[in-house]
C-alpha cells in the first residue's frame, strides 16, 4: 500500500531501509546477501576517483556476477556528488569498476555501493542489496 503525506492525494513511496555506514574496506551488505569489499584510486577532492568493487554473494556462495552494481555518493542528504558521467564495468566474475566519481568537497562522505537495485526488495531471496561506506575526503 503507498503512504500519502498528509492531506495530498499523491502517493509516497516509503524511504528505504538502510544500514548504517561501515567504517572500513569490507563488509557485509544490508540484508547480509553480500560480502563486498573495495579500493580506490587516491581520494582526493576535486579529482577522479575510480572504485574497484568486489561482490562476493553468500547463498549461494561465489562472485556475484551481472549484479548491476553503482555508486551513490553524498556528503550530506543535500550534498550529492557532482554529475561526472560515472560508468559502472563488470572486470571479471563479481569485480566492478566503478568511476570517475568527484569529490567536491573535504569531509566524510557515504558511498553507497547497489547491487541489482532493480530486483524488488521483498522477496527473502531477492537479490537487491546494497552495503555503505564511509570514505574521508582531505
């Protein structure tokens, strides 16, 4: 069922239920379908950066290849990352290469990293995932 705000007849879909943050290289996602684990070119503000992602799936266990995976980068709910014409490449089973992002500011961003957001996240077996990460911007 949609939710409504207030009196407005427009429905609302409901914010999506995410984890917190992960504060190092590696973690599990969300709904701990994924092992996922990254690096990165040198961060620097104002510069491209390229993520190299990987994707482990758990059940069954293996690369999770074709999983469609991108980056959503913020600062703050506000501060987006700068449009950079970003483009996500499956380097081998489950690796990903994700870039050029920018970083347009210091501070400590998120880096949300989706996989198969186009799969319905209802489903227990459903593939959609995602796992957060920050990174510090100098």
């Amino acid at each position: 069922m949609a939710m409504t705000r207030g009196g407005d007849a427009a429905p609302v879909s409901p914010a999506p239920n995410y984890g917190p943050p992960l504060y190092n290289q590696d973690g599990y996602d969300d709904d701990c379908k994924y092992h996922v684990s990254f690096t990165s070119t040198p961060i620097r503000q104002n510069a491209d950066v390229t993520f190299t992602v990987t994707v482990t799936s758990l059940d069954p266990a293996g690369p999770a290849t074709g999983a469609k995976v991108y980056a959503d980068v913020f600062l703050t709910p506000t501060h987006p990352a700068p449009l950079s014409d970003t483009k996500t490449t499956e380097a081998g089973p489950g690796v990903y290469r994700i870039g050029p992002i920018v970083f347009n500011a210091a501070g400590r961003w998120t880096v949300r990293f989706h996989m198969n957001e186009m799969c319905s996240d209802v489903p227990a077996d459903s593939p959609h995932g995602h796992a957060a990460f920050y990174v510090d911007v100098p």
